[in-house]
C-alpha cells in the first residue's frame, strides 16, 4: 500500500513538473508588411531574413496584402531586407 502510494506522488510529480518544460518554446516568428511610402501595400515583394549572429538566410514573397511571414526561427537578432 505504501509503495503504490509513493509511486502515485511520484508519477503526479513528474507530470506537474514536465508541464512547464513543454512550454517552452525555443523559436520566434517574423511577420511585417511591405508598404511603398504613400502606405500602399505591396504584393509579390521579396523579402530576406538573415540572423546577424549566424549566417542564417531565409527568402520568401509577401502575399496579395503585402504580408510576410517567417516562422519557426531560432531566437537571435535578425535582419530584414
């Protein structure tokens, strides 16, 4: 009885203590629009994002609504061009 009790605490604990580490989260997403200077939006722009500490390069085009997004990056300082 004692053991299956202990091993009862046990497992909750495990599972109370491995909810957090879940959570965490290890990447970072890049969204923005590409507007001319009068405001407008625009399609189809070519749009580069490079992580300043290593080299990392991804491309892509916005949308129709001029919207960009890079997903699933390593957390680190970029920059967009």
């Amino acid at each position: 009885m004692r053991y299956q009790r202990l091993s009862f605490v046990a497992a909750f604990l495990i599972v109370l203590i491995a909810g957090p580490l879940l959570a965490q989260k290890i990447t970072a997403t890049i969204r923005g629009t590409v507007t001319d200077p009068s405001g407008g939006v625009i399609g189809g722009a070519k749009v580069t994002v490079l992580n300043e500490d290593t080299g990392l390069t991804r491309v892509s085009e916005t949308n129709s609504d001029g919207i960009y997004s890079f997903a699933e990056l390593p957390v680190g300082s970029y920059r967009i061009e």
